[in-house]
C-alpha cells in the first residue's frame, strides 16, 4: 500500500498561515520549521508535517510521530521502523508519501536546465527523448523527478550514478501537473507493486 498526497495552493503560503500552524506542531518539527529564514521554507516544514501526521492517522491510525534519521539523513519513524514515509518540496508542490514498504518521493518545479546539466544528470536516451520533447522542461523535471525518488527510496542521496539511476531494479510513477507547473515522481523497489498507489 502506498499514499501519495500533493499539496500545491501556494496562495497559502503565507506568515499567517505559518502562525496558524505552528501551534498545531509538536517540537522539534516547530524549532526546525521556524529556523527557516523565508516564509516558504517555513511554510513547507510545517504542512508537510501536518500532511504526515493527517495520512498515519488515516492509513495507520497513528498517533504519535516520533521521527529519527538514518546514516544517510533518511528520515524514519523510531517507534513504528515498519511504516515508511518520505516528504519533498518544491517552489509548485508538497509531497507526502506514506506507505508499509520502502518508498521515495520528489517534487520538481519546471525550470530552465542548461545543456550541460541535461548531460551530466541524463543518459544519451534521456537527452534524446527532453531534446526532442514539445515540452522539454516538463519531460526534464519528469525524468528528475523520478531519479531524485529513486535515490531517496535508497536513501543514499544524490550519488554519480546519474545517467544508470532508472533501472530494473526500481519502478516508478509519475504525476505532471503542467498548469500548475510541476512534476512529482514516486519510487519503489521493483519486487513491490505500484499497483496500490493512491495519488491524492
């Protein structure tokens, strides 16, 4: 079972809100959202953890979120190791996934990429098919996206193997919103399903 939920009214992304949310969040999530400089940054740890907490509640009924962090940063919850979660964020997006296997998520504003970051960061395939696109930015932020999920899933983070990253060994799915400007990627191991994917 895996449950994707996107949030992307940005107009609510205010001091306000923030303000409002604050009091709804436990410390340290509070300390860690507030030491955020910009309003943005803020704003994102805060709902991205309300978003958590709202979804273990209804998947799991989950009540107390307790949050550590692996060799490599992964976030994980120590009292519950056998529920898996993973959050991104982007300048469009908030993406939450929950799920009872190992999952990774990214979120991805379209945005302008150079020449030599599509070779660095994509195979001869990859540049192919973004170069040729009607849509490049899109087809850019899909396939980074969905690299970027896989190396949460594995929670090594951003390593040199980005050109062989999308292999056998991983599925993935992707959501486009292009009105909105986005893409968001999820990541499984390949023995698992996608079948059970619920985007929200």
């Amino acid at each position: 079972m895996i449950r994707v939920r996107v949030f992307d009214d940005m107009s609510l992304c205010t001091e306000a809100e923030v303000e409002r949310m604050v009091a709804l969040v436990p410390e340290p999530r509070r300390s860690d959202a507030l030491r955020f400089k910009h309003t943005f940054g803020k704003f994102a740890a805060l709902k991205s953890y309300l978003m958590l907490a709202a979804m273990l509640r209804e998947e799991f009924q989950l009540e107390e979120i307790l949050i550590g962090k692996g060799e490599s940063g992964k976030p994980y919850l120590t009292n519950h190791p056998d529920i898996y979660f993973n959050i991104s964020h982007c300048q469009k997006a908030i993406a939450v996934a929950v799920s009872d296997r190992p999952v990774g998520i990214d979120a991805e504003s379209f945005r302008t990429v150079s020449s030599s970051l599509i070779d660095k960061t994509m195979n001869a395939a990859e540049k192919a098919d973004i170069l040729s696109s009607d849509t490049p930015l899109e087809t850019f932020a899909s396939y980074w996206t969905r690299k970027e999920a896989v190396f949460k899933l594995s929670g090594t983070g951003i390593t040199d193997n980005l050109h062989g990253i999308l292999s056998h060994k991983t599925m993935t799915d992707t959501v486009v919103n292009r009105e909105k400007g986005y893409a968001v990627s999820v990541a499984v191991y390949c023995q698992d399903s996608l079948a059970q994917l619920f985007w929200q």
